[in-house]
C-alpha cells in the first residue's frame, strides 16, 4: 500500500463531508441539514443522556437478538448441512421464513404476544435466524470429510472435533454471517421499536418523523453507523486476524 | 507403552451398493489376517485392489462390512494410529499443536519431545503446516500416530509422491522410531523394494475382490535391509518362486 493510499479512507470520508455541507448549503433548508448543525445536536443530544439512554436500549435488544439468531442458527445450520435427510425435511420452511417480509413477522408477534420485550426480540431472530441457518449450512455442506474422518479414527471427543475441526472451518461462514447479521438485525430492531416499544434508537427516530426534525434523525442514525463500525473495528476485524495467523 | 496383544482381522465380505449406473461389487472377500505383536506387516497389491477399504474398515471408518476386527482374546477393538496418505494435518495448529491434539489433554510433554527429536523436527514444532515440506508433513503425521502408544499403526501409502531421497530418509527416520517403539504395523504399499525394505511379512493380495494370495516372511537381517543388492535378489527369488505374485505387480 503506498503513502497516499494510507490516506484514503480519511480522504473519502472528508469529500463526502465536504459534499453534504456544500449540498446543504446550496439548498438552504430544514430538510437537508449540514454535517455542523447534525453535529451540534448530536452533541445536546449526548450531554442531555437522550442519546446513550436509547442507544442503550437498542444494543441490549441488539446484542441479545444477535446472539439467540447466531447460537441457534449455527446449531441448526450444522445439523441441516450434515444430515440430508433432515435438510429435504426442513428446505422448504427455510424457504418460507426467507421470504416472509420483517414487517409481517414484527407485525405478527406483536399480535400474538403483546408489545412486550420478548415479541421484540422473538420478532428479530425470527428474521435473522433464516440467513444463520443458509450460511452455516453451507459452510457444513463443504467440512473436510478427511479432517473429519482423522478426528474419529484418534477418537476425539465431540467437543474437540467440534472446537478444533469443525469450527476453524465454519469460521469464515460465522464471520460472514456476524457481518450480514448485524448489518439487517439493526435494521429490523429499528422497526421494532419504530412500531412497538417506548425506547431505542427506533422508538427516536418516530418521534423525531412526527417532528420532521431531519437533523435529529440524522444525529441518531450516525451515532448508531458509529457503534457499528466500532464493533467492526474493536471485535470483528482482530477476531478475523486472529483466526487467519496460520495462513501464508 | 501400552501391553502389545496379537491382532485378529476378519473381513468376510465388504459390497459397494450400487450407485447411479454402477453395479453393487465385492471389494473384499473372505480376508483373514492375525498380525502379532510388534510385528511389521506390508500389504502389497496392484492399485484399486481394496488396501484402503481395508484400512478403513480396521480403523472403524467403514463400518458398512461383514466381519470383525478384534484384539485376540478379547472383544475390545485396538487403539489405532493411522497414517493416512495425505497427512490430513490441521493447518490451523501448530506442529506441536497437532500431536498434542490426538492426546486429548494427557500429559506426554516427554513423549512428544522424544518423538519430534527422533523425526528432526524439534526446530519445526512451533510452525504452521502450510510452512512444511510434504515430507516434513509426513513425518508430523507419523509423530502423532506414535504418540497416541497405540496397538496397531494403519500405514497408507506414506511415502507415495515424495522423490526418492525424500522417502528413503522418511522410510529411514519411521524404521528408527519403529525400533525404539515396536508397534505392530500393517503398511501398505505397491511398492514391493519398499515392502521388503520395511517389512517383517509381506500379504500379497489380489485384485478386487481382494483377498489374500500369499503371505511371506522376509528373512533379510533388518542390518543389511540398507543394501539395495540384497533388496533386490530377495525380491527376484521371490518373485522367480512365485509366479502367481509377478502377475499380480
């Protein structure tokens, strides 16, 4: 990488600011905010503890929500990709749930369950999980069956073939699904809370709609871009230098 | 080590069940073979033969066949090390990492330093399988079939596609470590200068379905097996007093 391509990102990042100021700038109104107003109430928004109580509560359902999808998902991805008779079985209701819109399942937890925390979080995995499943499963279907055979015939335990054959492999698919994951489960949790719960980051972004006070809109949704690439960058990214230090 | 008992190998019959267009054939057929303790068997037979069906079905990776595999005079089946022909290392482990893998949290730190010194790869034992040599490679994957002390070591085709001076010195630095721990070994190979190099008995199998067509003590003192005169002229007499065997190399 050369001395000038270092500067990229940050190079990027400043024309783009540049271009959203020069933008408001010539438009001159409320709808169209500049980075500087945006940042302003970004900044009251956080000293008042507006803006790291929702963001809060949106990362709990975050966190929690990712993690059921991507316990469970993986468990039964696994199971599908190594067992073909319970993948022809179970394809078809992968299909469906694949395709069943966020909205129709938020919509009908909260029916069925109440607006309570639970719905929420059930309404998120139910979307989520689908996209696990296909990712591991396919990550299953490609398992080195010679690795696999060297584990039965030193007789491993079913934890160590798992903890050191089996995921090493299936890393690249987590990682791949971690990605993807985050990237819809935040967006679905905003339509939750849009739709059902009194906080979060969703739950802000309605009223700030109701106020159509764009500026605040955009503060929340760049406060939630940053805990994004913040998890991006503090845990993904040395998780997956970690794990590739064997590779050439 | 582990107390070293005679082997018992009966496989009856092993059928491959039709697939798409292929018919349902016998790959094995009535094989019985008893391997004594500490002894070094060679199966030698022409390719496609079945040697690697057997070795699976020894090792308990094929457990679609009729017959049994047994320590004698016991129903218990014997722990095996198996060298497979690709040494199936875990390229995200370490040398060490690896060996240590097959010991399941049993402390044999002396064992494995032993090991990796007799194979020269004590310098080697931090590093990366993607960093080795396909016979560094090798040599790893017979450490960690020594280390387990096993009952019976299932050789595959260890040295296939390594150059000669490469698999002399495998073959080399395996005879030393099979020396200071006897295990009973069954080796296959094609390779009948290598069989009589490295065996104590030579199995000659036939083509599918396989079965055993001669057994043969090799009666070269283990000292001379280095002279390659000597390989040779055991080879030719036995190949001149057994016809039915030429045919099948």
């Amino acid at each position: 990488m050369s001395k000038l391509q270092k500067f990229f990102p940050a190079l990027s990042l400043a024309v783009f600011v540049a271009a959203w100021q020069g933008a408001a700038w010539v438009l001159d109104s409320n709808l169209l905010p500049s980075p500087v107003t945006v940042a302003g109430v970004f900044w009251l928004e956080l000293l008042s503890g507006q803006l790291t109580y929702h963001l809060g509560s949106t990362l709990i359902r975050l966190i929690v929500s990712f993690a059921v999808a991507m316990l469970l998902g993986s468990a039964i991805g696994l199971a599908l990709g190594r067992n073909k008779n319970l993948n022809a079985f179970f394809d078809n209701w992968l299909v469906i749930f694949l395709n069943i819109p966020a909205l129709v399942t938020i919509i009908l937890c909260y029916v069925w369950f109440g607006l309570s925390e639970a719905s929420a979080i059930l309404a998120v995995v139910i979307n989520k999980l689908p996209n696990v499943i296909v990712t591991i499963r396919e990550g299953a279907r490609t398992l080195d069956q010679d690795l696999l055979d060297m584990a039965r015939c030193y007789r491993l335990s079913r934890i160590n073939t798992l903890k050191h054959v089996i995921w090493p492999q299936l890393h690249p698919f987590m990682m791949s699904a971690t990605r993807s994951g985050l990237a819809l489960i935040w967006k679905i949790i905003l339509i939750v809370e849009l739709l059902g719960r009194n906080n979060g980051v969703g739950f802000q972004l309605h009223l700030y709609f109701q106020l159509f006070d764009v500026a605040s809109i955009l503060a929340y949704s760049i406060a939630f871009v940053i805990v994004i690439q913040g998890i991006e960058h503090t845990i993904l990214k040395p998780l997956d230098k970690q794990s590739q230090r064997w590779r050439r | 080590m582990a107390q070293v008992s005679d082997i018992q190998i009966e496989v009856r019959q092993k059928v491959y069940p039709a697939a798409g267009q292929a018919a349902p054939h016998a790959a094995i057929q009535d094989f019985k073979l008893t391997l004594h303790a500490g002894e070094f068997v060679c199966l030698v037979g022409p390719s496609g033969c079945g040697k690697t069906t057997l070795l699976n079905i020894v090792a308990d990776l094929d457990q679609d066949y009729d017959g049994e595999i047994r320590i004698a005079r016991q129903q218990a089946r014997p722990k095996i090390g198996y060298i497979f022909q690709n040494p199936r290392l875990l390229p995200w482990r370490t040398v060490r990492q690896n060996i240590e893998l097959v010991l399941q949290g049993r402390d044999a730190t002396e064992t494995v330093d032993f090991l990796l010194e007799t194979m020269q790869l004590t310098r080697f034992q931090h590093v990366y399988p993607e960093r080795l040599s396909l016979g560094m490679s090798r040599r790893v994957a017979i450490i960690r079939a020594f280390a387990i002390d096993p009952e019976l070591l299932l050789m595959d085709e260890p040295f296939v596609s390594l150059d000669p001076p490469t698999a002399r010195q495998v073959r080399e630095l395996l005879l030393e470590l099979w020396r200071k721990r006897p295990h009973t070994v069954l080796f296959v190979t094609h390779d009948l200068r290598e069989a009589i190099a490295l065996a104590d008995r030579l199995i000659f199998l036939s083509p599918s379905p396989m079965s055993i067509v001669g057994d043969i003590r090799v009666t070269i003192p283990r000292d001379l097996r280095q002279d390659e005169n000597e390989i040779e002229a055991f080879r030719r007499q036995l190949l001149d007093g057994a016809p039915h065997i030429k045919q099948l190399l």
